[in-house]
C-alpha cells in the first residue's frame, strides 16, 4: 500500500509500505472530476507535477486534514495507485473496503456542498448546506458507498474545507439521502444484512465503468475476484452472485453455532447479565496489565464451579465491544460438556473462525482455499482438527487482521481434545502482538500446566480476589431478591430474611445463590422462610439435599430414571427424545406441558432450553456421576446402559419403516428431503445413532448375553428392520457412522449365536459394499442396494421383499460375497498403487490422475482434500511406518512426501531420476526411502533429504549393495550393472519390493507378498 507524506518543503512524497507494517493513515473520499485528466495522477506525483489541476486542491486538503489530526500518512485514490499496472489495480480494487475500514480517519470531500452565505432575498438561504448535502453527487457514486459504511470514522468537509459533521451527528440525513440502516452506519457487520437489503442501497447509483457497479460491491458482499472490465454489467453480476455463493456456502457449512446467540442463551438462562457483577474484573490491575501491556497476550481466569467465571466473560466481551475501535475483531466462545455442539475442541476453533470472518469478510480466503477442495468434511472428517488449526493460525498471522481479542470460557467443559486445545492456545497465544486470549477454567492441575508454557501469561484466580467475588455476589443476591419479592409479594421483613441468609450462606458462589432462589420461586412469604432453613450452604451439600428431597417425593422413581439416563446419554437429548428412553406414565408421550413437568421435579439438576435437556450447571452432573457408584439406591451405570440399549430397539421397532419419509422416488438424493413436520424420526434420532454403543457398555451383564443370542433382541431386530434402520441412518446424514456401528457389532462374542454371527457378518459386507449409494439415495437401499448384492447374500434374502415390484428383471449377480470387500470410488483414471497405514485404519492410493488420495478403511470415505502435486501418473505410494507421511513417485520423475493427516506436501520433493519413478518405500525406521526408476537406478536418499549412504561392492556372485561412509550426502545411489544385484536389510528381510518387467526394462514396485529373507534382483534387459 502506497500512502502520501507532507515534506518539511511543503511537498508530496509516496512512500510504499508492506500489508504487515502500514502506519496510521488517513484517507480521502471524494467524487471525480467529470473530466478525468484534473485529477492528479500517480505518475505526476512521482514526478512532482500536477500542482495546477483541479484535484490537486482535494489532495491538500486531505493533507493538511490529517497533520491537524496528528497523521502523518494519507491516502488519496487518483494518485497512490498505479492504474496502469493491471496487477495492482485488480489487487487495489479487492483491497479498497479493507483500507478504507483500516484507516484511522476518512475524509469526504463535498466539492458540490458549499457553506457560504447566500444573498437574503434566497428563500433557501437557512441551512443551506443541509440540503445541498442530502442533493449531493456523492450520495449517487457506486465507490462511495463502501466508503460511507468501511470506516468506523467518516467525517464530512464541504468545499471550502469547513467540518459539516460525522456520520453520527449527520446520521439521520444520511439515511434519507441513502436509505441505509441505521445500524449499518454503526457499524453492525454487514453479513447481518439480507442480500436484497444491500442491494437496494447500489441500485439508484451509478459508476464511470458499467462494470465497477459490480465491483464496487466486492467488500459488502466479503468477497473477491479480478475485475474484467469490458465483460458487461450482466456477466459481472453474475460473477459476483457465484463467488457471494461460494463464501455463503462455506460460512454455512463451518457455522456449526453461532457464539453470539450462544451467549444470548446462558445470560438469559442465568437470569441476566448484571454490570455490577462483573464491574470488579475491569477494573482488577490483572485485567488491566492484560489489557494495557504488549507482552501480556493471555491471561487465564481460574476459580471453583459456580463462582461466576461465564457471567464475568460474557461481561469482558461485553466491555470490549463496547470500548474497542471499531476496526477491532472480538470473537468468543463459550464451552458446555453438556451441549455436544459445544464442548469439542474442534468446535471452539469453528466457531472462533465463523465469527472473525464475520466481522472481516476478507480472512475467508484461509477457508476458502481448503474448503474448495474438501467441502464440509473440511470441518469434521478425522482430520478436522489439522486442518482448522492451520487455518486459525493462518488467520492469526495475516498481514491484514486487525487487532483481535478472543475469549474462551470454560476450558475444563471441552470433553473432547482438551489436551489438543490446551496446547494450541498455549503455542499460538505469542504468534501475534496484534491477538490477545482471555480464557477461563476450573483450577485444574492439568490445565494449569499446559497454560504455564505460554509465554505471555497472567493469571486472574477468583480464591484470591475472594472480596472483590463476595461484592459481586452480594449484588446478585439483591438483585434475585429483589425479583423474588416482585414476583411473590413478599413483605419487608421477609426479603430482609431472605438477602441475609443468602449473603451470610452464599460463601462467594453464584451458583449457590441461583439454586436457593430457584427453590424458592414459588414459594409464598412465610413457606419461603421455612424452606430457606432447610437449605444448607456449599455445593454439594446442597446438590446431595435436593437429590434427597427428590428421592423422597411419591415421583422418585420417575425422576430418577431420569436423571440416570440424562447423566448417561452421550449427547444432550431432547424432550422427544427421552419419552422412548424412559418408561413414563401413561398420558405423558407426547404432551410436552406434562413433560416440562416431570423435568421440572428434577429443575435443580436439569433445565430445558428449545425443548433440549441439559444440566442447570456440569457441576450437577459431576455430582451425580460421582455420587452414583456410592449410592447404590440412585443408579448403576451398566444398568442405565443396558435400559437405553433395550428401549431404543424397542422404540425403532415400533418407528422404523421402508420411506419413513414418504419420498417415493428412489433417486431423490439426500440433499432433496426435506423433514416432514413433524419429524417421523424426531423420537428415535439418539436410538438410531448411539444404541450399539449403549449395548457396548453392558455386555458382560447375563440379560446382554442373551440379548446377543440367536433369539435375542439384537438378531431380531436386525432380521427385521435392518435395512430399515440403514434408511433411518442415510435421512440422518449417518451412514459411516452406521457402517462404523456394525463393525463394532462384528467385534462382540458370539460364541452360542450361530446365526447371528453370519449376519453380522452380511450386514457389514452389504453396508460397506453399498455406503456411498445409501449415502446419497437413501431408498436406493432397498433398490440397487439389495438387486446387486449377492443371491446368497443373507441380507438380500433376508429383505427380499423389499425390491419394487417394477424391477421384474434382475440383474444376474454372483452367488457370494467375493474377496473384495469394497470399492473406493473418487480417481479419474487408472489407480496403480495402493497400500494401508501400518494400524490398517487408512489407505492411500495413487493413480493416473495425478493425484493421491487417502480413504478411512473402516468407511470406505475418501478422506479430502486429494493429496496434488505431481504432474504426471502416480505409480507408486507407502505410508511410512508410523503412519505420519506417504510417499509417492511419479512418472515426472520425482519422489514426494506428504503429511498423511493434513495431505499438506512436505517440501522439497525429492529429484535426481532422469526417467519416471516405478517404485518407493519406506525403511522400517521410518528414516529412509527408497526409490526405482526406468532410469535403471535405485535412489535411497533419507526422509529428511539426506542420503543413506550406500556403497557398491562385487563379489563373485554378482554386484551388491552394502553402508559406505564415503557416499556425498544428497546424492542418489545409481547402479547399472548387467548382473544382478541385492539389497537385503541389515535384518536380512527382504524391503518389500517385487519386480516387474516392461519394455523399458526391469522396474521395482511395491508388494506385500515378497518372502523374507531374499534378496530383491534386478536385471538389465540385455
């Protein structure tokens, strides 16, 4: 970015600075001369000429302006950018909305608005000003409108350069001069804004070039793409509608939540954010050390459960939104082990990402470059956690980002990859002086270890701010009291009772506090004084009071079978839900009222939030785990276990059927269903996905033995509804999940099931055959799924049934399953090599393509992106021992290596052969590869680029390879000899490479059948 600078002589000099060090500026918005040859140029800048046009007057106005403001630095468009340049101008013109939302102040220019007097005899002599302003050009330009919304400071100067107002101050004659929103020129992210919306606010505009009315668009939309000037509006439109959709889809596919209305939902679920509550922290010197000081970059909130740590976050984000520049980025993130959604690390990278690229459109681009590749799995396949570190880090340290706070509540509450989030934070914390981390937790042994290797830490522990905690919670008390009052009419006396047992009892909890006063909701004066005595102080003590009162009532029974199956569950589950996994009283199902009130008998543990159950606090859930094992009367888990395995196959026997959905037609793909309303599935969606593993946790109990019996619940309901539940699986967007499923089933003892195992054993064969067709089609399980399978196929005779009657010719099929267990579909052109990981979890394979690709060999599923590089055939792959990297050779005659979790190519790739590589493989150290080419030769550098270091020494027998320290480094091993040669290991088993002849000679490729201990021999062709 070029910027202007006065010279002590009164002169102009650019002066170009790097995306990463660009000084404060301020920067011009202005409308062109009519006639484009009075405005400055960039050449006559350069060349110190131009002072006599007309527009040289904007730019030294724009000038002096900022030196008043104390900037050095300005920018005027006509001038910093070189137009005859295409490169710069397309990069200018994809960069204008960021810099105009980068720059300290922007100057509008009115060179149509005038604020000298009229004569008095002029009826519109009064104000003037104003309504030349409402009039002016300026409000008609298409480039002005990303200038009028960019910038968080936009002040208006009229001709003579006087200060008319800001877009504050002049706001409501903005907004009737442009119909924009008021809360568009606030500064709310853009993205809020409906796409008809912000057209409205271009179409009355107009641009020099027909095209710029697309282009001008670029950054109120958040995209980017090269301008191509002559294509027409129309084609340019066009253009802009792809790319708008592209970003659109890949926001919708990374929003897994949206942090904000989970932030909306706990305050609301905790009764309110209160300002007095929080106030403390602000002003803590902690907070402000973080806050004020470039090496303290992250600062750790720590305290016991229910002493306020979500309440005191919500309140920081709340003060930085409300305190920081505009130009600043705030994104949070609030963890609950209880909501599945929320408590994964790779969920709190997703949504940190979703909202930084909210606020600034432009960060998409480190999405879009891996999403395009990969689509959704990008975000949730195994290597989802890679893959979005990579790209949070990539964010962090763009040139372009603006100063960024981020904030991460509840650390201990992300169930899954803790320790993965814990190091991430801790290493990427020091990247960036211009990114800062608030983050919160239990005091955990562990957590505080991880976090110690931060560099730039402080740390803020609640037990030591013990007063400034009792304060705020003396303010909530009041506040709750005072809302229980209101509500209940209590007198005086007893809301001074009350406040003061409360505070004499809260002992620094908030959570406390809200329990008490959730029991005492309903409760009449005198009731509420009775039952406040008989509430005792401190966490569990309270938790253990409550559990006796419910375990005392004439509903025991019923809401502790409740609560075992909520505390057992391994997602949060939904009032729908819970009726199929608990026996309830007859009259229940189904009427939500009757529901909401048997979870309100369990309302100190549980809450319900959008018909979703989930517990008040994790420290409720903690309690009763912990608590169960001890108290035999409350629940045993493998018999919770055993109860949700039993009952989910009971309710998907009554719910599954053949087209749940009604969908008719056996092509109409999974991306056209639609859910009825109501769901058919809402009922039986947790069964469908989580009954084996509940089957899992109790097997060794007798009734599970007999359940896994030929006559038990699990043969039955297979036989049955197998293929049902395979369709139930597809409208859930589960297949793999369902094929993972049965492999698990494969896994148990079946030893007096001499039925059941033969199945099983189908039912993998035919999911895993037919998984990307289910996948797609859901109703093709009972079309192309059973007509292609096997005559004999259990399955296929089992569901014969089930083929349409309009399929009267069938295709003629084998009679068994053969040797293949399923095909992986995804190369373009002949694959040439295969191998598996050495935990046979993974398989990569290579191809005339170009490509290589990785697949899960449980699923079958292509694990994205496909592994390019090579610009020829892929002839052969390895996975090194470990199953960190892949080799491939190729055709274009090198050898390259790969991450084989990211598919990220480890650079260099490996060069010498002077004629395509036939063969490669790894040593079993992992430490060295070795590669065969049609050059006749066979290279052995190192992994790491050096090389193994081999020499040649003849023997009567013929020419073998043995170590040599006198090999150069880097350099390959090459031997032509017309005898044979052998290169057994230092073990004397054989590498692992077989020979295979063709006309250009003798070539190694990779096998799994060579015998140990022989040596691998090669021969010229002459």
């Amino acid at each position: 970015m070029r910027l202007l600078q006065y010279n002590n002589d009164g002169d102009f000099s650019l002066t170009e600075f790097l995306e990463d060090d660009i000084p404060e500026y301020a920067i011009l918005s202005h409308t062109w001369e009519e006639d484009n040859s009075r405005e400055v140029t960039y050449a006559e800048v350069m060349s110190g000429t131009g002072q006599d046009k007309e527009g040289f007057k904007k730019i030294r106005f724009c000038g002096e302006q900022a030196r008043q403001d104390g900037l050095p630095y300005f920018w005027v468009d006509t001038c910093c950018i070189n137009k005859q340049n295409k490169a710069e101008l397309r990069h200018s013109i994809n960069s204008m909305f960021r810099w105009y939302r980068s720059a300290s102040r922007c100057y509008v220019y009115l060179s149509d608005v005038s604020t000298r007097k009229r004569k008095a005899s002029d009826l519109s002599s009064e104000h003037t000003w104003e309504l030349s302003f409402r009039e002016s050009r300026w409000f008609t330009r298409g480039w002005t409108l990303q200038e009028l919304l960019a910038p968080a400071s936009v002040e208006f100067f009229s001709l003579e350069g006087k200060r008319l107002g800001d877009k504050s101050s002049l706001q409501k004659q903005i907004c009737k001069a442009t119909n924009i929103s008021p809360l568009a020129l606030q500064g709310e992210s853009l993205s809020q804004f409906h796409i008809d919306e912000r057209m409205r606010w271009i179409e009355h505009r107009e641009t020099g070039q027909e095209e710029d009315k697309a282009y001008s668009l670029l950054g109120i939309f958040g995209v980017s793409m090269a301008p191509t000037y002559g294509e027409g509006v129309a084609k340019a439109f066009d253009r802009l509608w792809d790319k708008f959709r592209e970003v659109q889809k890949c926001m919708q596919d990374l929003r897994l939540t949206d942090p904000r209305l989970d932030k909306e939902r706990i305050e609301a679920t905790k009764g309110g954010l209160l300002k007095e509550a929080y106030r403390w922290v602000i002003e803590n010197s902690d907070f402000q050390q973080w806050r004020t000081s470039q090496h303290n970059r992250l600062l750790w909130i720590k305290g016991d459960p229910g002493k306020g740590k979500t309440m005191l976050l919500c309140g920081i984000a709340d003060e930085l939104q409300n305190s920081l520049p505009k130009s600043a980025l705030l994104s949070y993130f609030f963890c609950q082990a209880t909501d599945s959604r929320i408590n994964r690390a790779t969920t709190v990278l997703r949504g940190l990402i979703y909202l930084l690229v909210d606020q600034q459109p432009s960060l998409v681009s480190h999405v879009q470059t891996s999403y395009d590749k990969a689509g959704k799995a990008l975000f949730e396949d195994a290597n989802a956690w890679v893959a979005l570190t990579k790209i949070f880090s990539g964010i962090l340290q763009d040139p372009n980002l603006d100063d960024t706070y981020l904030i991460v509540d509840a650390l201990d509450e992300c169930v899954v990859d803790l320790p993965r989030l814990l190091d991430f934070i801790a290493q990427i914390s020091s990247v960036s002086t211009r990114v800062k981390w608030v983050v919160s937790s239990r005091n955990w042994p562990e957590i505080e270890k991880t976090l110690d290797t931060a560099m730039q830490k402080r740390t803020l522990c609640l037990e030591l701010n013990a007063d400034s905690v009792s304060t705020a919670v003396a303010t909530f008390i009041q506040t709750k009291v005072h809302d229980l009052r209101e509500k209940n009419k209590y007198k005086s006396e007893t809301r001074d009772v009350i406040q003061q047992h409360l505070s004499l009892n809260a002992h620094g909890t908030f959570l406390w506090v809200a329990l008490v006063c959730q029991e005492l909701s309903n409760l009449s004066g005198w009731k509420a004084v009775q039952k406040l005595k008989a509430l005792p102080p401190g966490l569990d003590t309270l938790y253990q009071q409550m559990l006796d009162q419910i375990m005392a009532s004439e509903d025991s029974e019923l809401c502790m079978s409740v609560l075992a199956v909520v505390s057992t569950v391994y997602r949060p589950i939904t009032v729908d839900e819970l009726v199929t996994l608990v026996n309830m009283p007859n009259g229940v199902d189904g009427e939500y009222e009757a529901l909401a009130e048997i979870i309100g008998y369990c309302r100190s543990f549980l809450a319900i939030r959008e018909r979703t159950i989930f517990f008040v606090h994790q420290s409720a859930k903690d309690f009763l785990i912990k608590k169960a094992p001890q108290e035999p009367l409350l629940f045993r888990a493998q018999d919770v276990h055993n109860s949700i395995f039993s009952l989910s196959l009971q309710v998907m026997s009554m719910t599954l059927r053949r087209d749940i959905y009604n969908l008719r037609a056996p092509g109409i793909s999974i991306d056209q269903v639609e859910p009825p309303d109501p769901d058919s599935l809402a009922t039986v969606r947790y069964s469908c996905l989580y009954w084996v593993d509940h089957l899992l946790e109790c097997q060794t109990r007798e009734d599970t033995i007999k359940d896994l019996k030929d006559l038990g619940q699990v043969y039955s309901f297979l036989r049955q509804y197998f293929l049902y539940w395979l369709e139930a699986m597809s409208l859930l967007k589960s297949v793999s999940e369902g094929v993972v499923m049965i492999r698990k089933l494969e896994d148990l003892q079946f030893d007096k099931s001499p039925n059941l195992r033969p199945f099983i054993q189908d039912a993998t064969r035919f999911a895993v055959s037919n998984r990307s067709i289910i996948e797609q089609a859901p109703l093709q399980a009972y079309c192309s799924a059973l007509v292609f399978a096997p005559e004999k196929s259990i399955v296929r005779e089992t569901f014969e049934g089930c083929i349409p009657s309009w399929i009267q010719r069938k295709p003629r099929v084998e009679t068994y399953w053969n040797a293949m267990l399923q095909t992986l579909e995804g190369h373009t052109d002949t694959v040439t090599s295969v191998a598996f990981s050495s935990d046979g979890k993974q398989i990569v394979s290579g191809s005339n393509d170009w490509t290589v690709r990785r697949w899960d060999a449980v699923t079958g599923q292509q694990l994205l992106p496909a592994l390019e590089g090579h610009t020829n055939a892929v002839t052969s792959v390895a996975f090194s021992p470990d199953g960190k990297q892949i080799v491939s050779g190729s055709d274009d005659r090198t050898v390259r290596r790969w991450d084989a979790v990211t598919g990220q190519q480890l650079l260099p790739a490996l060069e010498g052969h002077t004629d395509a590589v036939t063969s490669v493989a790894f040593s079993p150290d992992g430490k060295q590869i070795v590669s065969g080419s049609d050059d006749r030769t066979l290279s052995l550098p190192t992994a790491n680029r050096s090389c193994l270091g081999l020499g040649i020494r003849r023997s009567g027998a013929g020419t073998r390879l043995q170590a040599s320290s006198c090999c150069q480094p880097s350099k390959a091993i090459r031997i032509r000899s017309p005898q044979w040669l052998s290169l057994p290991t230092a073990s004397r088993s054989c590498l692992g490479l077989t020979i295979g002849r063709s006309g250009a000679g003798t070539r190694l490729q990779a096998s799994s059948c060579c015998q140990p201990s022989k040596a691998i021999r090669m021969r010229s062709p002459q």
